[in-house]
C-alpha cells in the first residue's frame, strides 16, 4: 500500500495574503475602533460639543471678517466689504508713525511683562514648596491668589487709587519730605504701573500649574540628590527644575503668542493722553481706530498683521523649544 506525502512548497513561493480592491486587508480594529470608542464613551465626547461650538462661533467664524483688510467697509452695507482695494490699507498703516510708534509701546510692554511676569509665578512656586508649614502655606497661596478674583476694573480703580496725586502712595512719599509724584499723568510711569499691576495681580495664579508640576517629580529623585551630598539649591537646580520645565516651556511658547496682545482692557483703563506716548499699544489703537473712527477696514488690517506676527513667533518658539530643549507644543 502506497502512501502519499505533501511536501511543504519551497520558500518563495508561497500564495500571497489575499488582497481587497484597495490592497491589503486591514485590521478590523485599526479601521473601526474610532466608531467603537465613539459608541461607548459618547457621553464624555457629548463634554467637547459645546468647547467646539465656542471656538467655532467666536473663533473661527469670525475669521471671515478679515477680507474687511482688503476690502473697503462701509457701516450699513455689506458685511464683507463694498469693493475690493487690495492692500490699500496695510500700506497706510506701514506708513503711518503713529502706529509704529504704538508698535514700539506693544513691544516695551509685552517685553516688560513677559520677563518680568514669567519667572516670578516659577519663583514663587518654588518659596512655596519649601515651606513646610501647612498653615503658612495656605495663607500665602490664599493671599496671592485673591488678586486673580479682581476684576480688571477693581484692579484698575485700586492702582489709580492708590497712585493718585493724594493717595496713600504719594502720602508715604510726603512723610519722607518728597513732593508728591503725579504718577498716572507722567508717561515715564505707566509701564512701571502696568508691569508692577500684572505681577500683583497674575503672580499668585500663575502658581498653580507649577506646584501641580512640582508634585510629580519623584521623590525618590531627591533621595539620591541628597545620599550624593547636594544641598537643597543644587536639588532645585538639578532635579525641581528640570521636572518642571515641560511646564515651564509650554507657558512660555504660549506666553510669546501673546506678546503683542498686551492687556487691552488694563491699559485701556489705566491710560489717557497725556500717557498715550508710552501707553498707547495696539490694541487700543485699534480700538480708537475702528470703533471711535469708524475706520474698521484700516482696524482690520491692523489686527491681521498682528495675528501674523503672533502667528510667527508662536511658530518660532515652538520650533527653537523643539530644537534646543527637546520640549514643544506639537
């Protein structure tokens, strides 16, 4: 009796997978799992409807109204413009001075404030995270978080107040035989008192999200710091920096893209014209320019530069952060 024996074909020649109309066959899961998690956890998914829905009405529609820079706007007529100008307007504000004049103020200020107003939540974080009081921790987190809960006119109305020409600032200074300083009318202080406000009023905010940083390093990072002699700077230098830098370097990349949106509201409140030659930045310049004067075009064209710059160095940050630090936005 005779047996027959199949012998496995030769490498290389085995049958291909079978093939669809569109090539391979993919995995159901990596073709379907989107639909799948999209099924299951629609409840958490139905939290991001509303988010999208803001950022869409007011974020993204709105961008539409930039064809206004290119295109002449008549209040009462069309929304998108009457007649097409081309780059009429970026011309007129390149040539006028007292926009880079106000340019050069958004720049002093964003300047003044990112570097002031950047490191010093970073510091205080760092104060607070020594402190090894609970009760004095609290009080002083409490004490500098108040100021968050101000409103921008409350923050305006206590530092005029305050700097006013017979306010406490100026009594001090009378009891010391210096004759009071007309702090809100000179154009040498108003950055000092716009920095000065920021810091008082964001510093202790800013603190949350580096503290929060702070509580994930590993503490056993600080065990072998210590077994290897160092002393408490160089663990903050070595190891609580270094842990929160990701942080660090996501608040500053978005720091930097609002450089040039320096607090509208703020310096709208805190300045007059007497102040106008270092307090007058941008966005208040527009403000006088497209709702005063009714020169929305021009307004228009003001504010699309500026996003482009904003656009620019939020992109160039990103990229140095990447480049350098190994840490970035995307």
């Amino acid at each position: 009796m005779s047996t027959s024996t199949t012998s496995a074909p030769p490498p290389g020649t085995q049958d291909p997978p079978p093939k669809t109309r569109h090539g391979p066959e993919r995995p159901v899961t990596a073709r379907r799992g989107w639909r799948r998690a999209l099924r299951r956890d629609w409840q958490l998914y139905s939290l991001a409807v509303l988010p999208l829905l803001f950022f869409l009405v007011f974020r993204y529609l709105p961008m539409i109204g930039n064809v206004i820079a290119f295109r002449r706007f008549e209040p009462g007529g069309s929304i998108l413009g009457e007649r097409w100008v081309g780059l009429r307007y970026v011309r007129m504000f390149l040539t006028d001075p007292t926009f880079w004049q106000v340019f050069r103020n958004t720049l002093w200020l964003g300047g003044l404030t990112l570097v002031f107003c950047f490191p010093i939540p970073i510091v205080l974080a760092l104060l607070l995270n020594e402190v090894r009081r609970r009760s004095l921790k609290r009080f002083v987190q409490s004490v500098s978080y108040l100021p968050h809960f101000l409103s921008v006119v409350i923050v305006a109305g206590i530092t005029m107040q305050m700097l006013a020409t017979d306010g406490p600032v100026n009594h001090v200074l009378d009891w010391f035989g210096h004759d009071p300083v007309r702090f809100i009318q000179e154009p040498g202080w108003f950055r000092t008192i716009y920095v000065g406000s920021e810091i008082w009023q964001t510093a202790g905010w800013g603190t949350i999200l580096y503290l929060a940083a702070l509580t994930t390093i590993d503490e056993d990072l600080y065990e072998a710091a210590r077994i290897d002699g160092a002393s408490r700077w160089r663990q903050i230098w070595h190891v609580t920096l270094p842990g929160i830098r990701p942080t660090m370097i996501t608040l500053l990349i978005l720091n930097i893209g609002t450089f040039l949106a320096v607090g509208f509201e703020k310096v709208l409140l805190l300045y007059n014209p007497l102040t106008y030659p270092t307090a007058d930045v941008v966005s208040t310049y527009l403000y006088r320019a497209g709702v005063e004067s009714n020169s929305f075009s021009y307004a228009a064209a003001i504010g699309l530069f500026e996003a482009i710059i904003g656009l620019v160095l939020v992109t160039g940050a990103n990229q140095l952060s990447r480049r350098t630090v190994g840490t970035s936005l995307w």
